[in-house]
C-alpha cells in the first residue's frame, strides 16, 4: 500500500471479512498519523486489529525533533489501548498482552516501536523472548445456551404481539437458521448495512436494511417497527434504530443474542440474554417457539416490497433515452451476475444508498462496508483486502462483469425489458433467483420487467452476453 490510510482500511477491511485479528504496519510521524482513520474506522466496527508504527529514538523522544509526535497521546484518546515500547524485553509481553486484549474484546490497539528498540541486539535465549504458544490467550468460544435457557426464552418470544428480527454482521454464518426462526414466528427480518447479504434477500419474510438505506422504504420499516412490541436481534452493533422513537427512547422489549459478552449492550434494557453460537440459537429457538400461522402481515410485507421495486424500475425506465446510465440501472444489471463466490465492497457517498436498497444479494455474499465511521475511500483498499483473503474466489471482474461497466461508449442509451433466454451462463445465474424456483423479486420471470441496456457492438464484452441480450427483446 502506498498510503498508511489505505493499509490500515485494508486491514480493517480484512479483519470485518475473516473475523481473524488483522495486523498493519506503518513508519513514525506522518505514517503513525495518516493510519488514524483506518484504525478508527477498525475500532468503531469492531474488529480485532493491531496497527505496529515506528518511532524516534527514546533519545529523540519529547523535544521536538525530527518526526516526533506524541503517539500515545494520539492513539490514546482513541484507542482502549495504546503504548511506546521503551525496552526491547518489553516487546513479547506487550504484543502478548494486545494481540489477547484485541482478540478477547474485538478492539483495535496500536504499538509504536522506537527505531532503536527495532535495532536493539537481543539474546534469543533469554526467556523473556520465549512465550509458549499453548500460553497465549484465545477468544472465547462460548458454548450453545443449555436447554433451559432456550426454553425459557421460547416461552417469552411467545407472549408477544410482533416480534421484528435485526441482524448485524456477527450474525454472519446464521443467516438459514435465523430465516427458519423468522418463518415460525411470522417475523419480519431487517438487517443493519453491514448485516446486508446475511440472509436471502429475497426471502418473504427479509425487509432489508433499515436506516436511511431503508428497503423498500424507510416509511414502511418504520411502520413495521412501531407495531413491534419485542426485537429480536442477532449480532448488531447499532441497536438504536431498532429499538428506540425519534427521541431516542426505548420502545420495544429487546431480547438479544451475541456469541461474546463484549458485545452486549449497554445503552439498552435486555428483556432476555442469549450468549453462544448465533444458528445454534437460532434453531434452538425455532424448535421451541410456538408457530404463527397468520402469514397476511408478511404476505402484505412482500405486496410492499414488490411495489417499491416496480418504482425503482420505473425511476430507472425514466433515464431510457438518456446518454447517461442511472447508477440504478448498474445495480440491477449486477444483480444478475453476483454470484455466491463475491464479495461486495461498498464506499461512501449516494451510492451506498443505491446499493443497499437495489442489490439483491439472494446467496448470502459478504458486503464490506465502512460502518460507523462512514469513510470515503474505503472500497479500493477493501476490495484489495478481500482479494488477499480469498485469492481463489476473489473480486476480479468476469467478462460479464465487465458487460455492466459504464461509459459512454459501452452503451447504446437504450433500455429494454424481458427474460433472458435459456441458454447462457448467465440464464443459469438468474434462474437460480427465478420466482418460479425461489421467490426473487428482480428476476425477469416473475412478471416485472427487468431493464437492460444492450451495449454496442464494439464493446469488449463475450458474445453469450450480448446474444443473451439481444435475444430478450
Ligand atoms: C474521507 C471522507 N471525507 C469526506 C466524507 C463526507 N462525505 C460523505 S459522502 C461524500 C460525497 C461522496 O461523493 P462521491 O464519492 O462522488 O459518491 P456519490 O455520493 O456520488 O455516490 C462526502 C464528501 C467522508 N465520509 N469521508
């Protein structure tokens, strides 16, 4: 990486995908400074990273010399943990000590190491350099909640009136068993951005991502949510536009399930508390639960959410006979070609909002996001970042892919509607989101036309995508 900014985005990025402590490493004075925002934004989603930086010489240290700044200070009032390393024997215990407290509470802590104790000669006997590996700390792994507590839960869930679910992005991996959970209690499922892609966007019962990046529309979650009288939530780190009115105040019982105590809420009253593995929950909750036949509300959700997406539709159909292509019509036609092997890395700005209200991510893809820091710049190094963690699955574009990359020369202003024939890959990609096998509401089958725009011969696209194109009209 060329800027630190971006190394430690990137290893940000790489700790929300993997769940795994990331490590990032950057020089003293400007390096150390310019890291600040990718270690907040590390810090803020919670994840467990370690930034190393260089320093001055002790020597040098406090008096104005040359790239000096107060790292301690800096790092410190923004970290829960920060030190300046001032003896080389200090180095095993501080990196034991913070690569635990990083891993145990899914925090961001920074180490600054002088130039001189980087060069300092060590003598590798001295047992102060030998940590025993089985000595280390390791996170927690709590186990499933005994049957009792499952029970008493089931029977609490029971008492209410309408219970909304919400995920976040620890409930990464529950996203089946949580929709099981959903179905048996007629529960509407809303997602935070990050949470987005968790469960089947196209499930009956998914509501999509709440906030201003609403789906279908904030108006209709918030309705949704002023009904609830208890939230269910798996894994968020924001619970506040769930739980709480305009004023901030908590209007709905919360029953919250998390697979670490760090994560508990404080800001919130919890009705009841589940800790261990999210699906094991989620299943063991669905069992117990007594079913709700009354599928109208969630049969009326999906009226809602279909009528919203005809309007999208619309609203890009307005942009047919501009040269310029509506960042709608993008998104729609990448719907069709994210497979489940991608990951979806999203910026800042209005875009966001597009994506997370038009994506439909149907194979539970992973979106990497800048969650609570919201930072500009985030996508590029993240996308890098996933590249690295999964080099064999990772974001490079496919031919078709390529197909849904604008300017003005790859595309003919011009929008069509209809149904992909039968015979390319890509029928294959959108007829395993066809109604007629899941319920999808993009897919072209299911009676609402899908825009396309077919691109102009010249442009570098495979022919199968083209001809798959053409013989749609
Ligand atoms: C590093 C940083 N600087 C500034 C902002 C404030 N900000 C948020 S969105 C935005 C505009 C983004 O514009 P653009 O990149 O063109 O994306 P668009 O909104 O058009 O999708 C700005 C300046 C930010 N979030 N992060």
């Amino acid at each position: 990486m060329r800027h630190e900014n971006a190394a430690a985005l990137a290893a940000s990025a790489h700790a929300k995908l993997t769940g795994r402590l990331s490590v990032c490493v950057a020089t003293s004075g400007p390096g150390a400074l310019n890291f600040v925002c990718g270690v907040v934004d590390a810090h803020l989603d919670r994840v467990p990273m370690l930034a190393l930086t260089g320093l001055v010489p002790t020597a040098s240290q406090g008096h104005w010399e040359f790239q000096d700044i107060d790292q301690t200070s800096l790092f410190g009032s923004i970290l829960p943990r920060s030190a300046s390393c001032v003896h080389p024997t200090q180095v095993a215990a501080l990196l034991r000590n913070y690569v635990g407290h990083a891993q145990q509470h899914h925090e961001t802590v920074q180490l600054a190491l002088p130039a001189d104790i980087l060069g300092a000669e060590i003598d590798p006997d001295d047992g102060v350099f030998q940590i025993d590996r089985k000595t280390l700390s390791t996170p927690l792994r709590l186990m499933p909640p005994p049957a009792e507590a499952l029970d008493i839960v089931a029977a609490e869930l029971d008492r209410f009136e309408q219970i909304v679910i919400v995920l976040g992005r620890r409930a990464l991996g529950s996203g089946r068993a949580i929709e099981g959970l959903a179905e048996k209690l007629g529960a509407p499922i809303i997602t935070s951005l990050d949470g987005k892609g968790i469960v089947d966007e196209s499930h009956p019962n998914a509501l999509g991502v709440l906030g201003i990046f609403g789906f279908p529309a904030v108006e209709t979650t918030k309705r949704i949510l002023r009904r609830a009288d208890a939230v269910l939530a798996f894994g968020v780190d924001t619970l506040k536009p769930f739980l709480t009115d305009d004023r901030d105040v908590q209007r709905r019982a919360l029953i919250q399930c998390e697979a670490e105590f760090s994560s508990l809420t404080h800001e919130y009253a919890r009705t009841r508390t589940l800790m261990g593995p999210l699906d094991a929950i989620a299943s063991g909750l669905q069992d117990r639960v007594r079913g709700r036949a009354d599928t109208a509300a969630i049969a009326a959700l999906e009226q809602e959410r279909m009528a919203s997406m005809r309007s999208i539709l619309d609203a890009a159909d307005a942009y047919r006979d501009s040269t310029l292509a509506h960042p709608l019509t993008f998104l729609l036609h990448l719907n069709r070609h994210l497979d489940d092997r991608c990951t979806i890395v999203l910026d800042t700005g209005a875009h966001t909002v597009w994506a997370a209200k038009v994506l439909q991510l149907t194979q539970r893809q992973r979106v990497l996001v800048s969650s609570r820091l919201g930072t500009m710049g985030f996508s590029l190094p993240a996308a890098i970042a996933a590249q690295l963690a999964h080099p064999t699955t990772g974001s490079s574009p496919s031919a078709e892919m390529e197909a849904c990359r604008w300017s003005p020369a790859n595309w003919r202003p011009q929008c069509s509607i209809g149904c992909p024939s039968s015979s390319s890959s890509s029928t294959t990609a959108c007829c395993r989101m066809c109604p007629r096998n899941k319920r999808h509401p993009m897919a072209p089958c299911c009676g609402i036309p899908t825009l396309w725009r077919s691109p102009a011969r010249s442009e570098p696209m495979g022919r199968s995508w083209t001809e798959q194109q053409m013989s749609t009209r």
